[in-house]
C-alpha cells in the first residue's frame, strides 16, 4: 500500500486514533471521522473525570493530523464511499470499521419516556458527554442507584461516592465482578465500596424504573421493595457497535467478523476494536484494541507478514478514594480446573490478594487485590506461557512489591 492509498477509519475511539496516528507515522495517508463533539478521549478514564479527579482535557488522546467530524450513516461497497448524516459522501481504498460498543439498555419498565429517551436522572455512562452529565447532575447527598457492578458499575459507584452521592450499587449476579474475580476478591471490593459508604444488594434484579413525568424517582426490585433515586445509572456492559456493518452486508455474529488479517467478509474492509470478533473473541478492553490497531497499521503500511494473534489481555481497575489508592488486576484464567495447582496469599489486615493458578507448569491466570507492584511481574510471566522452574519463583512473583506494572 502506497502513501496516496486512502484509508478511512470510522471511530476516534483508542483503537481508531491509535490506527490513524501509527498510520501516518508509516507514511500512509489516513482520514479518520469521529462523530462525538470532543476531542478524542480515553474511555477508560472517564470514571476518574466523574468523580472529579481529571478534567476533561487530561484524558485527551493526542490526535492524528486528519480527523472529521461527522456520522456515517452508510456505505457502499461496490462504489467504495461511505455517506456522512450531513450528506458528505467520502471514497475510500481502505476501510476500517473501530465503531466500538453501546451500552446496554437492560429491560426495565419504565425506562423510556413517550419520545424513547431516558428519563431526566437516567444516565448510561460510556461517553464523554454520559460522563458530563453525571457529574453536572450529582452533589453531595443526591441519592443515586447504579443498575450492574461489573467493572463499570464499581468504578461508577466508586466516583460517585467521591462527589458525595449517597449510592445504592444494584447487582444481579451474586457476587461483585462476578466475571472477572473469584469470590474471596469480589469480597475485599465489596469491604472497599461499603468503606466509602456505598450500599451494596446482590442478587438483586431491577425491574422497574418509577417518574413522576419524565423524571425519575425511585427503581422498583424484583422483590418489591423500592429505592428513592435521583439519579440512574445503567452499568449492564456493553454491545458491539455492528450497525453500519450489518447494513452494508457484512458478516456479523455478535461481533464483526475479522481474520487474522482483521479483514471483514469484504476484502477492502477491516474492523479493529470493541467491534470486532477475533477467532471468535470479542475482547472489549483497552489492550486488545491497541494490539489489533498497531497490526492493521503494519499490515497497511507494507508488511505483508503482519497478523494479529490474539491478545492475553489483563482486567485492572484502580479505586480511588480516602486513603490508599485499592488496586486490583486479574488475567488468564482465575477459576482453576480439576488437577490446577493454586497458591494463594490473603492479609486481612492490610486487605490485599494474591491468587495463581498453575496448570502443567505453567502459570494460567491469577487474581492480585491491592497488590499494585506483583500485576506487571506475574503477567509478564503469564503471557511468556514457558514452564516455571519450581514453587520459589512463583512464591517470589506473588510477594514481590516493586518493579513496574
């Protein structure tokens, strides 16, 4: 590919800026169209900006030289243009797709109003603007509920605790982070947000969401029982972004189908992202994304050799708050198998966790709670999947408390 071939990458989300950016780097000229009024942004930040620890402009990407600001309703593969909401139609030689996720909308009575917009006080948080919202609406003793305690749902409930809100965290599953920490870390997350005040139900469903208009008032649980609520969040994951690839006839299943390649079902077309199912793994974090732009970027750029293998990719999430800051990460495989070796390390007393599973040898996944410095040790050695030499260098791995992360 030449440096007058034109990619156009639709999304300036992590892995669409970083594509764009790596791109003009390699010398390849790239139009990158964003639809958000913001300057490109680190989603993964937006949790410290809620509660008022970052401004807006410090979670900034660096933007790459060619951004547009437009929606692109449409393409047509045959011509190979896509067509923008103001009528702007943009040809390209390349296309990629980094439309990233949507959150999901969970199936609550009384979530829409007439016109199907979210009640005034219902807020989901994925954008920027979801986030400026929130954080326009919340002060101290607003009563707020958070619907999910995932990893978005802790770290929303966490922020709005620092602003003062009086939170209720809503979980369905039973136990916090159910996905990604076995049940002695959700534990300690747990002891962390009722330490900030926060109310914590699991297996707890909502069912209904109750206005007075079109302003909420409380949510209803399946039991019954309700909870005033001046504020809503819905916290309930997200769902690959596959409408323009859907309506221009790509394959999609729960994910835009890529190969190794990160090529569609359509050869001039490739999706990178939260967007992309990858060998049947849609990954939705931070790393994969990057990985998956830098290797579309080399591939664009001339390396005919460049394929993209997949991504051990580490879960790690920071609550801040009074005190220390709670840092936590989990990796490969944290729920061991008839046969895995498992060691663990608990200290009540300073509320860290360190947890390893061992299978043939070799380190499969791990759990770490408050242990900040062990995370960049044990995944270095999880994602070089050799045999390890005896129990002392695991042992050493888990009580190492220094070297980077």
């Amino acid at each position: 590919m030449t440096s007058d071939t034109r990619v156009v990458v639709i999304g300036a989300g992590l892995a669409g800026v970083r594509l764009a950016r790596r791109l003009g780097e390699l010398g390849v000229r790239a139009l990158l169209v964003g639809e958000e009024e913001h300057a490109p942004y680190n989603r993964v930040l937006l949790a410290e900006v809620l509660a008022g620890r970052y401004a807006p402009e410090v979670i900034a990407l660096p933007s790459p030289a060619g951004l547009l600001r437009a929606r692109v309703t449409g393409i047509d593969r045959a011509a190979r243009t896509v067509t923008c909401a103001d009528g702007t139609s943009l040809g390209y030689d390349t296309l990629v797709l980094a439309t990233g996720s949507n959150p999901v909308l969970p199936p609550l009575r009384g979530l829409f109003t007439s016109g199907r917009r979210l009640p005034v006080g219902v807020h989901a948080f994925r954008t920027m603007d979801d986030c400026l919202g929130l954080a326009e609406a919340v002060r101290p003793g607003v009563r707020a509920v958070v619907v999910g305690g995932g990893l978005l749902g802790v770290s929303a409930a966490r922020a709005l605790a620092a602003r003062g809100a009086r939170v209720v965290l809503a979980q369905q599953a039973e136990r916090l982070m159910e996905r990604q920490l076995d049940p002695d870390a959700s534990r300690l997350v747990l002891r962390h947000l009722t330490g900030l005040g926060v109310e914590v139900h699991t297996e707890c469903r909502v069912r209904d969401v109750r206005r007075a208009g079109d302003t909420v008032r409380a949510v209803e649980l399946a039991d019954g029982y309700v909870l005033d609520a001046d504020l809503v969040v819905l916290a309930c994951g997200v769902r690959p972004r596959t409408g323009l690839a859907e309506r221009a006839g790509l394959a999609v299943r729960r994910g835009v189908l890529v190969d190794d390649e990160l090529r569609t079902s359509d050869p001039h077309i490739h999706a990178v992202g939260d967007c992309a199912r990858h060998d049947g793994t849609v990954y939705g974090l931070a790393a994969p994304a990057l990985d998956q732009a830098d290797t579309l970027a080399e591939l664009l750029a001339g390396d005919t050799g460049a394929r993209y293998r997949g991504t051990r990719s580490l879960t790690r999430l920071t609550l801040t708050g009074p005190g220390s800051p709670f840092d936590l990460a989990a990796f490969g495989e944290t729920e061991p198998r008839p046969g895995d070796d498992v060691v663990r390390l608990a200290d009540a007393t300073r509320g860290t966790y360190r947890k390893a599973v061992v299978r043939d040898d070799r380190l499969v996944g791990g759990v770490l709670v408050g242990a900040l410095g062990t995370v960049g040790a044990l995944a270095r050695a999880w994602e070089q999947a050799e045999p390890l030499p005896g129990d002392g260098p695991l042992l050493h791995l888990l009580t190492h408390d220094g070297g980077p992360v």
